[in-house]
C-alpha cells in the first residue's frame, strides 16, 4: 500500500497525482452520493473509509468504527474495498452478476475491487452496491457474523 498522511478525504485527494485524483474523486462521489443515512465519511488506514461512527455502533472486534467501505489509490492499482460484498453471501451474488452483466472484466478478491482506471468499473454497480445496504441492516449483519464467529471460538471450530 502507498503510504499517506493525510488526515482527511481532500487532503488525502489533493496528495495524489491528477490522474490517480481524477479517478478516486469520481469513485468517492458515486459512494457519497449512494450512501445510506448512518454512514459516515472519513480517513482509516490510510484510505478513505466509509463506515457506522462508534458514537452510533461501538461494539466492534478493533474498537475502531465498523467499515463500510475503504478506497485506496495503491502502487500498481487502485482498489475498492467493499466489505458489504464480502460479509453477505445474496449481496456478493448480486455484486457478481450485476458486474457481469456489464461485460466488464472483475478484478476481485474477498472484498477488493483491483481497477487501474476508472474505465474498469460499472460506476452504476458501484452505487447501487454502497446504496444496498442500511446501517441497521450492517450492523445487525456484523453482530450474527461475529457471534456466530465467538460461538465457533469456544467450540474449538472456528
């Protein structure tokens, strides 16, 4: 990952180089523009993150606000990270199919999306993913998972 330290979106913007700005600023205005009530923008990780504020949710595993989304512009690529994909098995299918749909070629992996332009994503899919998903519905979501995850700790199967 490339390094930052820029505190806030447009610092982290205004760092990059004009072709790397252009492309992130397009993508962060399809996810602020599709983003449901509840979330809120910010740096995390060196990214612009999208995430439930620990003022609304704060029962994480990190202690750190409950992620959303994250863009990064990266060495060799820039990526999305879309952890609503990754953490809902009929979202993920929806994801694939509607990318699909649209003859262009995904570069996924568990939940990031790998472009080197902005060319490469079907900016529409992009909104509609970011727009699917309600805080109530995330969080509620990131609780099954986790407790299902604790019970499987304490089983020895997990």
């Amino acid at each position: 990952m490339v390094t930052t330290t820029a505190t806030t979106p447009e610092a982290y913007l205004a760092s990059l180089p004009d072709d790397r700005r252009d492309a992130i600023a397009l993508v962060r205005d399809t996810i602020n523009a599709h983003l449901p009530p509840g979330f809120v923008e910010g740096m995390s990780h060196g990214m612009l993150g999208w995430a439930v504020p620990l003022d609304r949710f704060d029962d994480t595993y990190n202690g750190e606000p409950l992620g959303l989304a994250a863009l990064a512009s990266q060495k060799g690529h820039m990526s999305l990270y879309l952890n609503n994909v990754y953490g809902d098995p009929d979202t993920e299918r929806w994801f694939r199919e509607r990318w699909a749909a649209t003859g262009r070629k995904l570069d996924m992996g568990k939940s990031c999306v790998r472009f080197r332009s902005v060319d490469d994503l079907p900016l529409d899919v992009i909104g509609e993913v970011i727009g699917r998903t309600d805080v109530d519905t995330y969080v509620e979501r990131y609780r099954e998972v986790r407790g299902s995850s604790a019970k499987s700790r304490r089983a020895g199967t997990g």
